[in-house]
C-alpha cells in the first residue's frame, strides 16, 4: 500500500489533465466512434506515457542504469529516426483509393488544390502568434486533413509540438462530419446547393491509364517537389499494388492487415510525444484553434473555387464537392453527398465528390513536401 500511496502522491496536476484526455480520446472513439483505430490507441498511450515512472519511456533505474521503454523506442525507431511508421501507412491509404473518378474527370484535380487553402492560411496565422517558422509550418499542415502527412512534416522539420498537432490532425479529421457541414453552408446559398450534377462518368477510364497514373504521377512530383517522393511514392505504389491486376492478396494485405497494423502503432507510438509537462501548455489549445481554422478554411477554400469557375461554365458545378478536396478520404465525400441528399433526395455527387476527395490525397502530400521544400530552404 505504501508504494501505491508514494505513487499517487508523485502525480502532477499536468498528469491528471492528461488523464482526462487520454480518457475523452477512449469515449470519442468508443461511443462516439471517431477515428477508433486511432484515437483509442493514441488514448490509452496518453495514459500509459504519463503515469509517474512509467516503464514505457525511458527510465534510470538505481543500480541498473538506463532503461529502454517500448513507446519511447518505438517514437525514435518508427517516427523520429525515418518517420517510418506515417510513410508506410501510405501504401495501405494507396491500396485503398480508387482514383476511377478522379480520372474520369481531370478537371476535379484542381478542387484537391484549392483545398489546401487552410494550410497556408494557418500558417500565416501560426506566424502571426508567434510561432516560429518551423512550428508555424508543422501547425499549417493539420490543414491537410491527413495525420500521417501532419506526424511526418512536423517530424522532418524538428517541431517541439508533434503531439498537439498529431492530436488535432486526427481529432478534426474525426470531426469533419460536424465541421464541414458548417463551413460549407457558411458560404454558399440553397440554391447553390440544389445545383445537380450528371451522376456517370463524363469518359471510360481503362486498365491501362490506372497503370500508368501512379507511375506518372510518382514521376512528376519527384521532379516539382522531391522532399514529398516519400509521401507520394508510398502512396502512389499503394495504389499500383491495387491497380496491377497481378498482386491482389498483397493488395488486399496493404488495404487491412498492414494498414491496420500500422495505424495501431502509429496511434500508442504517437502518445509520447503526449507527456504533460510537452503537452499541458496554453500553446496547445492555441495548436487547437489554428487547427480548426485551418479545417474551415480548408472547407472554404475549395467551395469558392467551384463558385468561381461557376463564373465561367454554362454547365454548373455544385460548389458543395469543393469542399472534399480535404485528404479526409472517404469521409469528406460522404458529408457532401449526405448534404445533397438532405438539400434534395434525388440528387447523388457521390462520383464527383469522391473524385475530388482523392485529388485532395494527392494535393494533401505534395503540399506536406512543398512546405518541406519551402521551410528547409529559408531555413
């Protein structure tokens, strides 16, 4: 009892609130089910990171000396040493994403980069309170709705907030369904949102063209923008794996086992970086805020794109579909078409939607690299 007594008596007020957070992270993704697979693992880590002494970082122990704990190895093995751990995700995300109506309609490339609006703009903001430059830049990225690219950037850039940021990544991207919504109706009106779209492809997409996109497309960033061949190559060889024809068991391997794997590794390796005296700050909850700006104005950013390319089409886009330009894949896509379907029963954007979500996959990680690029370089 004693031990116990001595223990409980060492915790800090910083280690109960991140008790707490540990555990509301367990309920969203327990009752409310957002983002399981990852905030749970990343929950319970919170929790084991921050108990006093805990033998899952790294200890020095009276007559033994130093001692490895797993979660800290695995942050310095699988994160901080080659950022392994996010980039391998991308070959499962890869396996999994149907690039057909991205394809069948190009024009649905460029709503993924309008999309990318709110990285910039948290950047901006970011800088403006205080932030230095590399942490300015890491926060920007939660705009990407992706937490492997937003783990990834802040790693490679050295900042002192990966945890926050990972945190806010994941946690709005769980929350698109609430934000998105909200964001979308901001800025356009009803009748905007009734506008309906052909729900088929405007052109066939052969077997042949999906071959040859991930390669392409693997090739032409590694020339714009070679700091993100990790992000896109990995993402791009997913997509072959899935598209070949000949490797479906790796395919079907990377879609569930590897990326399950990984994602529940990613999640506790995460939580170190959730320690109370690196986490319980006030520039945390400003993370946060710049955070959901950076979702909204996200949301924003591709909406108006479509609006102003209204301007100038006689074949009306529904501005609703700008707004799945986020890499938040497929979710992002459900809300638009939950919101037609709301606005008018009979009205499907899910192929349009669909194909703009994964154009933000694409836009998502190159805009991670150009902020690589752009950051080292002034750096």
């Amino acid at each position: 009892m004693e031990f116990i007594y001595e223990g409980l008596l060492s915790i800090t007020p910083q280690q109960v609130i991140m008790y707490l957070v540990g555990l509301l992270l367990i309920y969203l993704a327990i009752k409310k089910e957002y983002e399981p697979a990852l905030l749970l693992p990343m929950g319970f880590g919170a929790i084991l990171v921050n108990l006093p002494l805990s033998g899952v970082i790294n200890q020095t122990m009276p007559g033994i000396g130093e001692v490895n704990g797993i979660i800290e190895w695995l942050f310095n093995v699988g994160i901080e040493a080659s950022e392994a751990l996010p980039i391998l995700l991308f070959i499962g995300i890869g396996a999994m994403i149907d690039f057909g109506p991205l394809l069948s309609q190009p024009i649905m490339f460029l709503f993924g980069a309008a999309a990318q609006f709110g990285i910039f703009f948290a950047i901006c903001a970011a800088a403006l309170m205080g932030f230095d430059l590399k942490d300015a830049a890491s926060i920007g990225i939660i705009g990407a709705a992706d937490g492997p690219t937003s783990i990834l950037v802040s790693q490679v850039l050295g900042s002192r907030y990966v945890g926050p940021i990972a945190v806010a990544a994941y946690s709005y991207m769980a929350l698109v369904p609430i934000v998105q919504p909200f964001a979308i109706r901001l800025v356009t009106t009803k009748k905007e949102r009734l506008i309906r779209m052909p729900a088929k492809p405007s052109r066939p997409v052969t077997k042949t063209t999906r071959i040859l996109f991930p390669i392409i497309v693997t090739f032409l960033v590694g020339l714009i923008s070679p700091a993100s061949v990790s992000l896109v190559g990995f993402l791009m060889f997913g997509n072959l794996l899935r598209e070949c024809g000949v490797l479906g068991n790796l395919s079907e391997t990377a879609q569930t086992s590897l990326a399950n794997l990984i994602t529940l590794l990613l999640g506790i390796t995460i939580s170190f970086s959730m320690r109370a005296d690196a986490f319980v700050r006030f520039d945390t909850l400003l993370i946060m805020i710049i955070g959901l700006l950076a979702f909204v104005f996200d949301t924003i950013g591709g909406v108006l794109f479509a609006k102003v390319l209204n301007l100038f089409r006689k074949e009306k886009i529904n501005p609703m579909i700008g707004a799945a330009g986020i890499s938040a894949f497929p979710m992002s896509a459900r809300v638009v078409q939950k919101m037609a379907m709301k606005e008018d029963p009979g009205n499907i954007l899910i192929m349009q939607a669909t194909g703009v979500n994964v154009s933000g996959q694409i836009a998502s990680v190159i805009a991670g690299g150009l902020v690589i690029s752009l950051v080292s370089a002034y750096l």
